[in-house]
C-alpha cells in the first residue's frame, strides 16, 4: 500500500489540474486500510509526505477507513456499482469516514479525484 500511495504522490505531483483543484489544502488525512495506517500530508495541494502509522501523537483532519478488497474494486478501470465512489463505499458498507467531515466536503472533487487516481494503471 505504501508503495501505491507514492505513485500516486508522483502521479498527483504531474497533474496540473489535481495541483490546481487542491492548492488551498494543507491538511493531515488518515487512511486506514486493513487496520494498518496512512498519515496523507498535503500542503497547498501536494502530498508532502506519506507516514506510515499508527500514531497516536499524529493529528489528523479526517480519517477513511476501507478495506484492500475495496480499494482494488474502486481502483478498477470500470467498478462495480457501490464501488465507484468514496461516498458508494460508506454507503454499501465497506468505508467509514470519520473526523472533520466539512474539510472533505469543502474539497470534495480534489479527495476523489486523488483517491482514483489508480484508476488511470488500471485504463493502461
């Protein structure tokens, strides 16, 4: 997972757009996979760091919670219906979102965009 997240620093990195859509972000996200822990740290749009957890000293803004199963439905080229969106996720069942849900709503294409961007290896 730890690796997948680094191409997608890459990847968010050479997108014009995503940095546009994202340059008034700078904030900690938790992602939590499988019970293991991602601290996403954007500043102005970038993803300055990814620290691997857990941490209880590490604040976070708000934190999605998933499962690997999930993540590889919602990064195919074309997934299923339910799988296709963060909020289709929580919906069905197999994501939480929990914390300052207003700071995700306020930059809601900038997170969904960036968590699809696996999609794109998958259209390769």
């Amino acid at each position: 997972m730890l690796e997948l997240l680094q191409r997608m620093q890459a990847r968010l990195d050479a997108s014009p757009h995503m940095l546009r859509l994202g340059r008034l972000i700078s904030e900690t996200v938790l992602l939590r996979v499988d019970g293991d822990e991602y601290y996403l740290v954007f500043d102005k749009g970038h993803l300055a760091e990814v620290v691997p957890g857990p941490s209880r000293k590490t604040p976070w803004r708000f934190a999605i919670t998933t499962d690997s199963e999930a993540l590889r439905e919602f990064w195919k080229a074309h997934p299923k219906p339910g799988f296709h969106d963060i909020f289709g996720l929580v919906t069905i069942g197999r994501a939480k979102i929990e914390g300052d849900i207003l700071a995700m709503v306020k930059n809601l294409r900038f997170f969904k965009e960036f968590l699809a961007l696996p999609r794109e290896e998958a259209l390769a």
